[in-house]
C-alpha cells in the first residue's frame, strides 16, 4: 500500500489537488482516462456487448485486429503488431497499399476507419449497466474528464446519473477544421474527446488514427498553445509586469486563478491540461500520445519560473507491478503514484463503487 516516503508524498500531494474545488463545488483537478477505464468496467460487472466482452475497447491491437479481419474487398492478411497503436495502423495502411497499389493511400485510411466507426458504435456498454459507475463519477464533480478513447462509455454513464446533455463539437483553427468533440452535461462534469468520438453527429474523419493524425493534433495543440502564451502576456502587461519580469508565488497563483476562474468558458482541452492539477489513470501515455506529451513538456517549461509549491501537478496512478519504464523518471514534472493493484489507483479518485 505504501511504497516508502516519496509514496507516501506524492498520495498526499494528489489528495491535496482533489480537494481543491471551484466556487460551484466541482473539483480543480482535471482527469484523463484510457482504455484501462474498459478493463476496470469490465471486471466489476459492466457487461459489454459483443461476443469479446469489450476486448477491442480494452486494447487497441485487439480493435486493430477485429478491423483486418473485417471482411469485403479490403481483407488483409495478417500486419505486423506493434507496441504503439499508431505503428500498428501504419502497418495495416502499408499492407493494403501494398495489396492494392492503384488505390490512394487515403482511401484505404477511410476504409479503414469506416470499420473501426461500425465496430465501436455496437461495443459500448448499455447505460442501464453503468448506472453505478456514474452516479460515483457524478457525485465526485470533476469539472473535466479528457478521454482519449472514442467511445462515449464516459458520455452514457454521466449521462444516464446526470439529465439531458447537450452536444457540441469543438472547432479549432483558422481554416475551420475539428480537432476534438466537447460533450457538456448538465451538471459539473464535461467529458473532451481530443482524438474523436464515435457519435451520431461525428464522422469516421474524426477518428485520430495514425501517426500523421497524431502530428496533425499536435501542431494544433502548439497552435492553441501559443495563443495562450499570447493570452499570459496580455494578462501580464494589464498588471504591469514586462516580459522579463521574474515570476513571483503571488503572480503564478493569481494567473493560475484567472484561467480557472475563465476555464469554464475555454474552449481547447489543452488548456486545463496546461493551468490544472491533472491525473493520468488508465492511460499508458506512451510515444504515441505526441499531443498530451507536447503539452505537458511545454506545460513544465512555462512552469519552471514558479515555485514548485504553486504549481500545478500532474499525476500518474498505476499499479507499481507493471508501472511504465519511460514514467519512472517523472518527466515533463510527472509525479507517479503506485499503487498495489488497479482497483486501488481508481479508489483513489472514485471510491469503491463497486463494493
């Protein structure tokens, strides 16, 4: 349970950040979920449809794998696995421009994720099932849930504890393109879908698949990334603080303050990302996630002027039997927070809800 001081640290500083809350009692602390969310349903009872029991939305080389063997004109053999989904696309998109070489490259990425939309839309859990699981997530009041999924497993369990949601695609960038969906419920939580949602008002080219979608998230993000760094230097001049000016405890708080206060209105997940404390749970935040590493790299430079006692932090729960290697190290300002088992890192956050 407790793996020596710097444990025993890093889970109090984490519980520190969840009791911090906005004035309408909704918790400061953002939290990003991954696949491992499925895994955690499905062991306490979440039935999922299908005859894999949710396998393709517990792991990505097994939704992979259900998309080769779909059948039609487009059957490929079998491609090589890698640890990355990203890689793994890119070797099922070089096999079939390989089977069928008069055909674009790109028409065989909509093939593909056409598929993928058709086999995740039948995959998530009925909300009747998740009706635990949300009324614990709705009665802890996270602001924000960042999902880098494309399932709305989140969506339907907030919106079968909460009341009618309301539906709203995020828009980015001067050309107009979508580079995330924003679900908003009515009540304290929003869920952000950064890499695409399988949805009735979303299309299959939504879907981040790939490692030039990856890149093309990124650069978005970097985008949003400096205007907010615009938006710091305009707050900082208002307050007659030059460029050069060394930051003080009292002005890394009294910014940090601003943009939560104005969070509720932001529209770019990577805000929250960059101004809150965060949690990773159930996401394996490996060298595909380029966009979520490149925020929180730039995240720890604009930080590195305050005081680590007013900054916000970033936390990583999992298991300490299997903790990820390129983790151990805390970069980009990563505190991790092992745990005895995954039922214990989601206690953590959610409770038992099981129990």
């Amino acid at each position: 349970m407790v793996y020596g001081s710097k444990g025993r640290n890093a889970r109090k500083r984490l519980q520190a950040a969840l009791d911090r809350r906005f004035d309408d009692d909704s918790r400061e602390l953002t939290v990003v979920v991954g696949s491992g969310l499925h895994r955690h349903l499905a062991e306490h009872g979440v039935a999922y449809p299908g005859v894999d029991g949710g396998a393709r939305l517990k792991n990505w080389n097994a939704l992979l794998e259900a998309v080769r063997r779909t059948g039609g004109k487009h059957k490929l053999p079998l491609a090589v696995r890698h640890d990355d989904p990203t890689a793994t696309w890119e070797s099922l998109l070089a096999t079939l421009a390989g089977k069928f070489p008069r055909d674009p490259v790109s028409g065989h990425e909509e093939v593909l994720r056409e598929r993928i939309l058709n086999l995740m839309a039948g995959a998530t859990p009925a909300k009747k099932d998740l009706q635990r699981f949300g009324k614990a997530l709705q009665k802890q009041r996270f602001r924000d849930i960042v999902t880098v999924n494309f399932d709305q497993t989140l969506d339907g369990a907030l919106a079968d504890a909460a009341e009618k949601p309301c539906l709203q695609r995020h828009v980015c960038g001067p050309t107009g393109q979508v580079t995330s969906m924003l679900r908003v419920h009515l009540g304290a939580t929003r869920v952000w879908h950064p890499h695409g949602v399988v949805a009735d008002f979303a299309s299959a080219s939504c879907l981040q698949l790939g490692v030039r979608a990856y890149a093309k998230s990124a650069q978005a993000a970097l985008t949003g990334i400096e205007r907010f760094r615009g938006r710091q230097r305009t707050w900082r001049a208002a307050r007659n603080l030059s460029r050069e000016a060394r930051w003080t405890n009292k002005d890394a708080k009294a910014w940090h303050a601003e943009v939560r206060r104005l969070g509720r209105r932001s529209a770019c997940w990577w805000d929250m990302l960059i101004n809150s404390d965060v949690a990773f749970i159930g996401c394996g935040l490996d060298r595909a996630e380029l966009d979520m590493c490149l925020v929180l790299h730039d995240r720890q430079r604009q930080l590195a002027r305050v005081s680590e006692g007013a900054r916000p932090q970033v936390f990583y729960l999992h298991p300490a039997c299997c903790f990820p290697a390129h983790l151990e190290t805390g970069p980009a300002g990563i505190v991790p927070v092992k745990t005895e088992s995954h039922d214990e890192a989601w206690e953590l956050l959610l409770g038992s809800w099981w129990k």
